[in-house]
C-alpha cells in the first residue's frame, strides 16, 4: 500500500520559500505563487511570519488585492500594515470592500486618519459608512451589511424573479430576501430555495416564513454568534428600535467572530494579547501588566507566609510541604475557572443552573480532597515519620480544594459583573485565593497543634 501523502496547503509552500528552507526563490516566484492563492491563504502566511519578512510578502502583494486581505487578517497585523499605509492609497484599498469590513478597518484608525478617509469618499459611501460607524463592534449593528434585497409582500413571485434577474448578481450568501411594509418594517423572509420551486403565480405574503425573529441591532455579537450556531443560520436580517429593516448579518461575519472570542480566552487564561510573531519590545509591553499584578498576588502570599514564620522557624518541614497544599489547590481551582469560562461563553451558565454546578464542584473537589490527602498524607508519613504534619496536610488540602471550588465559580461571575473578563483575570484572582487559603490552613493548624 502506498503512503499517503500529507495534503500540502499554498501557503506552507511560500512560507517555506520565504524562511528560506526550500531553493532561494525570486519576488517574481513569490508573486507566481501568491497569484495562486485566496485572500485567506495569503493572510494565514503573513500572520506566520516574523516582521521582516511580513514586510516583505506584503510589499510584492498587488494593491488591488490587499483589501481583501487585510480585511481577513487579525486586528493587531491589520493595524501594523495600515499604520504604514497613506490616507489615498487606503482609501483605495477599502473600496470594494464590503461595508462591515470596511467599517471594522476605520474603527481600528485614530480619528483623525478616520475623518480623512471618509473626506475622501462619495457622500453616498461616506452616509454609508457614518451611519454603520455609530454602532458598537461587538454588536449586531457593528456585524451587520446593508446590501440587503427586500420585497413587499404585495407583489408576485414572477415580479420579484424579474426584479432579481435585473440585479445581475446576488449579494454573497444570499440564502433569503426579506419582506417589507411600505414604510420599510421587516414583515419575514423568503427563502431562495422557495422561490426557484413556486409557482410563479404565487404572491410573496402566501410564501413569505414570519416565524424566525430579525435581529436587534444592539443585540451583542456573542448573542449573534449563538443564535446562528442553535438555528443553522446562513443569514439573518437585523432591524433598528423602530423595527426597520436595516441590514443583515451572514455566517462568514459571525465565524470571525467565533474565532476571535475563542483566541481571546485562549490567550486570556495567559494574560496576553499579542500577535504571534510581534516583535520583543512589544510582546514584553503588552505581557507586563498582568505580569506585574501576578507580583503583587505573589508578595500577598507571602505576606501571608509570614505570618506564621515563628511556626516555620521551628518546625522547617513545613516550609518544605507547604507548596504542595497551595499547588494542589491552585490546578483545582484552574479546572473549576475553565469549566465556568467555557459555560459562560457558551451562555450555558445562568441564575438558575449556577447553584447545581456550584455543589457538583463542591462534591468533586470533597472526593478528590480526600482521595489525594490520604495519598499526601501517606507520603509524608513515610517521609518525615510525624503523625501529626500528616494529619494536618490532609486536613488542609480539604480545605484548599474546597475553597478552590467556590472560587473558581464566584471569581468569575463577580468579575463579569464588574464588566471584568474573567478569561484574563480569573486565573491571576483564583491562584491568589487558593494560594492564600492554602498557606493561611496549613500553617494555621500547624500553629494551633504544633507549637
């Protein structure tokens, strides 16, 4: 049987020839490759790569195709490469881009530079634009397109086919066009496939779907991203407070905003945001806050340490166990926050579940509590040969996985309520408390039965 070969993408193939690990190719063969490749390949390649030769590759990429592919990179390389663009040459840039990638690039601009490119546009763009600029990213409004087709539900299926046909070309993902009342208030949806089966005859209001509800358009871009995802939405119409019909939203928007909520906590559990490949200085910028607060949590914890250093002074195999109980109970906690993270994200966590997740990690972290300290304990018996440390070592590890369950649940739903994510600063809060509360139960007894 022959071996199968792995499927090669283009984009690890210019990469190789950019870093240099295939034959030294020339820009005319870099731009026979990229002249190969989609929008998507080309801005996986430039986010893989260090600075300079980020530079590089987008320096040989053709003007006419760079708004395509800087509305397809992440926001932190799209800034970097726009920072370095003139107002007229971004201007060209943008304008065949749809209107929310459009808009998510000017957000991203001082306002100076945003007031200069919208200078330049035509005042029906520049309306457009303004308009659409009023909304929240993270919002329906923020997500949404206005090149919408709508219909009024008087009119005939073969009047609207002719209406359709006179369009020449469909917006992308057009799965369904919306119907309206006279003054513009969104009424349903027809779906495309129900028009190429109809009958001609047929008028809109008797074909026309009214059950799925249009969108708010400060409804959150999380809420969107469910919605689509429960419903198997390719597209869903999004009305203002007057419910007005003012645009729609469609799968290729809320995928981006999927995988930019998923990086966000995946990096946040860390305390970064950073490119990949950002350079030293800024990679080191954007790590030090969190670093610096995880400093001051470390000096809270030994603040608490001291306390008990009569304790430690004469008896030294406390100093050496001590560890284990605030570790243990720092990976408990950690497991709890991502259980609670995850849920929250997903919208599966609310007021009236919280309290069963609540004890089920309580009875969890009881069984390993005692599992683990019989374990603990043992060791330490067979090490120190003391009763007494042993039996406290297991008393206090109870305790810190306990506690570990009560702050893994809490911690992150206090923070969110101080409009805090807790994906960033919810490991940083339950390892202090942990940390805390198992040095301050360990020594604590040690003190009562030992000195």
């Amino acid at each position: 049987m022959s071996d199968i070969v792995p499927h090669q993408f283009p984009s690890d193939e210019l990469l190789k020839s950019i870093n240099g690990k295939d034959v030294s190719s020339s820009l005319n063969q870099l731009k026979r490759m990229l002249a190969n490749m989609h929008a998507p390949e080309i801005a996986h390649s430039l986010e893989s790569l260090p600075p300079k030769e980020r530079k590089l590759l987008w320096s040989i990429i053709e003007i006419e195709d760079e708004g395509e592919i800087i509305s397809e990179l992440n926001d932190e390389i799209q800034q970097e490469l726009i920072a370095e663009i003139s107002t007229a040459e971004l201007i060209k840039i943008i304008e065949d881009l749809e209107l929310d990638e459009i808009v998510d690039i000017l957000q991203a601009l001082p306002d100076s530079k945003t007031q200069n490119v919208l200078s330049a546009m035509s005042m029906r763009d520049r309306q457009r634009i303004t308009e659409a600029l009023v909304y929240p990213e993270d919002s329906a409004g923020g997500l949404m397109n206005t090149d919408i087709i709508s219909v009024r539900p008087e009119h005939s299926l073969e009047v609207v086919m002719r209406y359709l046909r006179a369009q020449k070309e469909l917006p992308h993902n057009t799965d369904q066009i919306f119907v309206v009342s006279r003054e513009n208030k969104y009424l349903g949806s027809l779906p495309v496939s129900k028009i190429l089966v109809s009958e001609p005859t047929l008028n809109i209001r008797e074909l026309m779907e009214t059950a799925t509800q249009p969108l708010p358009v400060d409804m959150s871009d999380k809420d969107v991203a469910r919605l689509f995802e429960q419903n198997d939405w390719v597209s869903a119409p999004v009305v203002d407070e007057d419910f007005n019909l003012i645009g729609r939203i469609t799968i290729d928007d809320v995928v981006d905003v999927i995988r930019e909520d998923a990086d966000q906590n995946f990096l946040g559990m860390a305390g970064i945001a950073e490119d990949t490949f950002a350079a030293p200085a800024r990679a080191a910028r954007s790590r030090m806050l969190w670093l610096s607060i995880n400093l001051i949590t470390a000096f809270i914890a030994s603040l608490t340490i001291s306390l008990f250093q009569a304790t430690i002074d004469q008896i030294v195999y406390l100093a050496i166990l001590m560890p284990i109980v605030a570790s243990m109970g720092g990976v408990a906690a950690t497991q709890t926050l991502t259980i609670m993270i995850r849920g929250l994200t997903l919208q599966q966590i609310n007021s009236t579940n919280v309290n069963w997740l609540f004890k089920r990690e309580l009875a969890v972290s009881i069984v390993n509590g005692i599992l683990l300290s019989v374990l603990v304990g043992g060791i330490t018996y067979l090490w120190f040969h003391e009763i007494i440390i042993s039996v406290l070592i297991c008393v206090a590890m109870i305790i810190n996985l306990m506690s570990s369950a009560v702050a893994g649940i809490f911690i992150p739903i206090i923070l969110r309520k101080f409009n805090q994510d807790p994906a960033i600063a919810g490991s940083v809060v339950v390892t202090t408390v942990t940390d805390v509360i198992g040095f301050f139960s360990f020594l604590g007894l040690a003190t009562i039965f030992l000195t």
